[in-house]
C-alpha cells in the first residue's frame, strides 16, 4: 500500500465487482435507445471508472469528456465554469454524465442544467462515489458506486494537489500529507 495512505475504503476488487454491475444495470435502461449514447467523462477524477463502465457496454454508445471547475462570481450557468467542453454536439441526445465523486452537489447540477441548455433529450449522472452529508444543493446521481462518510477520499482517479490519482483503491490520506 502506499505509504501516505492511512486506510484502504474501497479496494480495487470491490469496485471492479461493483462495476460489472452497473454496467449491466445502465445496459438494461438503455437497451432500447434509438440512436447510441453520448458518454460524457468529467476530466480528469472521471477516467479510470469510465474506463471500467465503458468496457463492459455492448449497447451502442459514443465518448466524449469535459473539465469544468467551481466558478466565483457570476451564476449564469451555476457556479462551474467550463475549462474544456464537449467536441460533440448533444442536441437531441441522451447522455450519460461520468463523475467521480458527488459532494456538495454544486459541481454536477450546473453540467446536468448545461446538457439540457445545449438540447440534450435526457441527462442522467454516474457517480463512482457519493457522500450524501456533504450536500449542499438538491441533486441526486441516478446511479452511485458507493456512498461513502464525509472523508476526504483519493485514488482510482480522485487527487489531492493533483497525485494519488493513479491509485487502483479509493482510501484515506494520512493526516500527515496535509501538514508537510
Ligand atoms: P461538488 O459535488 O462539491 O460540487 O464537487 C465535486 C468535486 O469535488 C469532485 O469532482 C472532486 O473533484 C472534488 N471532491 C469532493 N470530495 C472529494 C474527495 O473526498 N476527494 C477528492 N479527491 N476530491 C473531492
Ligand atoms: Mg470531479
Ligand atoms: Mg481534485
């Protein structure tokens, strides 16, 4: 394990195996989508579990990803201000918003009410990890991971000062890190 991580949460077993399931349970609700999916990945926290879901679909579906971050200052789209955007148009489709973790709720309300500014048919939000104490606006992903206590969590994709993301479990820092 690695040495600045204090407790494994989730190990990389669990959240292969949780994984397979909801790849089969989001294969079921799409199965009779007329046109593919539009796959949108939130950069970067997003890539390792999209990667995960994405592999197990066999329904038709398209990739695309976004980098958004939390915006001071004027709220005409929420507080998120869009750093990368999409490369596809989302008009009339239906999407699929990849996230790694569901805090405040700020963050993904803003991108759902975006994707339907931008046209998109329906907006549904992934999240590999949820912490339902933290939230301070009312959204809900459709499907979630894990839910897991107000803890500041890394790895499997998910940072602090932009390392650990290349963790293949989600756990705890140690306290240590944060007074180097
Ligand atoms: P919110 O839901 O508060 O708008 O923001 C969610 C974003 O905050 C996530 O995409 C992630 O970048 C960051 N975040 C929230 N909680 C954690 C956490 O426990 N660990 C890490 N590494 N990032 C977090
Ligand atoms: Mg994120
Ligand atoms: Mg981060």
């Amino acid at each position: 394990m690695n040495k600045d991580i204090e407790k494994v949460l989730i190990s990389e077993e669990e959240i292969s195996s949780r994984c397979r399931l909801l790849a089969s349970e989001l294969e079921m609700n799409y199965k009779d989508l007329e046109e593919p999916l539009l796959i949108v990945g939130l950069l970067k926290g997003s890539v390792p579990f999209m990667a995960e879901l994405m592999k197990r679909f066999t329904i038709p579906c398209e990739i695309d990803f976004m980098k958004v971050s939390s915006y001071v200052g004027t709220k005409s789209v929420g507080d998120v201000k869009i750093n990368k955007d999409l490369d596809h148009t989302c008009d009339g489709k239906c999407v699929l918003i990849v996230e790694d973790i569901i805090d405040t709720g700020k963050t993904i309300k803003a991108v759902k009410q975006m994707f339907y500014n931008k046209g998109a048919k329906d907006v549904k939000i992934v999240a590999l990890l949820d912490k339902p104490e933290g939230r301070q606006v009312d959204i809900e992903a459709d499907y979630v991971g894990f839910t897991i206590p107000n803890e500041f969590v890394v790895g499997y994709g998910l940072d602090y000062d932009q390392k650990y993301r290349n963790l293949p479990y989600v756990g705890v820092l140690s306290p240590s890190v944060y007074t180097k």
